[in-house]
C-alpha cells in the first residue's frame, strides 16, 4: 500500500515537475496525504472491526469447544454409570444363578431323601403287612387287616325252629373277630366286598332248608334232602358296610338238625 503510493506520489511529481507550479505540486500533495491518511483510517477501522470479529468468532469456537467438551464429560459419566450399573446387573445375576442352584441342589437332596424314606415306607409296609397277614384295603385306602372267618358246626344243631339261627360252634379263624360264636352271626368289622359261603348237611331222615341272609333279610338258600345225609352249598358276594350283619339260619320244617362234626360250615372274607 505504501509503496504504491510513493509511486502515485512520484508519478504527481513527475507531471508536476514537467507542467505545474511548485505550489500547485505542494497542495496536490498535501490533499493526495490527506486522502491517504483518511484511507489509512478507515483500513484501521477496518482492521479493527476485523479484529474484534476474530475474537467473537475465537470466542464462538472456545465455547463451543468447552460445550463439547462438557458433553463428552457428560458421556462419559453417563457411560461409566451404566457400565457400572451393568456390572452390578451381573453381579445380581450371578448371585441369583448361585442361590438358584442352591436351592435346586436343597430341592433335589429333599426329594431324594422323600423317595429314600417313602421307599423305606413302602418296604416296611410291606413286611408289615406280610407279618400281620395284612392286605390293602380299597376302602381305606391303607393296609389293614382284611376281616375274615371260617367256623363249623362241631355239635349237631338240633330242634331247630323256622327262621333260628344256626350258631357254629367251632371257629378256624376269625381275623378282625367280625364272627361271634356267641350268636352265629358275623358283623362286618369294615366297609367293603365280601365272599360268603355255607355248607350246610342234613341229618338222614329229616330234610333240611337253610339260607344265608343279610340283617335279617335271605339272600341264598341250600336245601339237603331227607332221604340221606346231605350237603346244601350256596355262596354269596355283598358290598357291606361296617356293621352289617350276615349269618346262616335254618327256614320251614320245624325240628331239623343241621349236622356237627364238621359237616356244615360258614366261611367268608372280604376280597
Ligand atoms: C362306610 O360306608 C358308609 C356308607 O357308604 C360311609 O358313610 C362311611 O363313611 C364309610 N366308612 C368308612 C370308614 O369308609
């Protein structure tokens, strides 16, 4: 800028020298500084604005710069933060996993220790249940002893009347004691279903009619003819309940003799 305005001046000078007055060159020159001092300070001021418009913009960049950077702070606490609420996620997870197998393995020895002793149950029942001649019993669900009986007539019953009970006197077995041999009559000792048979021999000479009923109402009948010794046989199943009552008694013919001896016989068990 200067240097081109030594040269400008130079060139006035030049013209000058060659067609004006001194004084003409001096005033000349005196507006052509004055013009350049005036330009000068408007560059300055241009500068100046220039200047200021840099440092806005600096200042622009550093705040913007410090704004990221506080981003990036700020991610990076917030990254930190979930990383670490991950870690702990895991952590939970883990334990859980732990205290779940703990509890599995608790479960599984619970369970085999169940099975061990429910084994042990069942063998110990079972020996039991052989010992004391028990069976399982639908009813109850339970292993019991299984009520049955099995009499005979060892003295002759005679002069028997119609509807008389033929009481046997003789008893084999009478598990649950459901038989009497006090009233010949057998009172079930449990609910359930069971088998009746009687054999019931008449004596030579005197026909014989008997019949096995439930609390007093017949059920079968056995008929033994008259003309010689001879069996009348008849079997009965009946869904009993506890305290019912089945026996034998002897039907018609006033005065018949149900043979002793062992010929005549009452049995029954529950199946
Ligand atoms: C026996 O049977 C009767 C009638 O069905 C019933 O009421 C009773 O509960 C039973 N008893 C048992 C011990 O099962």
């Amino acid at each position: 800028m200067l240097n081109l305005n030594v040269f400008v001046l130079g060139c006035l000078m030049l013209t000058y020298s060659c067609n004006g007055s001194m004084e003409e060159i001096v005033g000349e020159l005196q507006r052509e500084l004055q013009q350049l001092k005036m330009k000068t300070a408007h560059y300055d001021i241009e500068m100046q604005a220039l200047r200021i418009s840099s440092a806005n913009e600096i200042q622009t960049l550093k705040t913007s710069i410090a704004s990221c950077e506080n981003e990036l702070q700020t991610h990076k606490i917030a990254s930190a933060d979930e990383i670490q609420a991950l870690s702990n996620s895991a952590i939970s997870s883990a334990n859980e996993i732990e205290a779940l197998k703990t509890a599995s393995t608790k479960e599984i020895m619970s369970l085999k220790a169940q099975i061990s002793s429910l084994k042990t149950e069942r063998l110990n029942a079972a020996e039991s249940s052989q010992a004391l001649n028990r069976r399982f019993v639908l009813g109850t669900n339970s292993f019991a002893e299984k009520p049955a009986f099995s009499v005979s007539l060892d003295n002759h019953a005679t002069g028997l009347g119609n509807h008389q009970t033929i009481i046997f006197d003789n008893i084999f077995a009478n598990d649950l004691g459901g038989y009497s041999d006090m009233t010949g009559v057998f009172t079930a000792p449990l609910n359930g279903t069971y088998f009746f048979t009687a054999s019931v021999m008449s004596q030579s000479g005197k026909h014989l009619e008997s019949e096995i009923c439930l609390n007093g109402a017949s059920l079968v009948y056995m008929y033994s003819f008259d003309t010689y010794y001879e069996q009348g046989t008849n079997s009965v199943i009946l869904v009993l309940k506890t305290g019912d009552r089945v026996w034998v008694r002897h039907t018609n013919t006033p005065g018949s003799t149900a043979y002793g001896g062992h010929w005549s016989t009452f049995s029954g068990f529950m199946l």
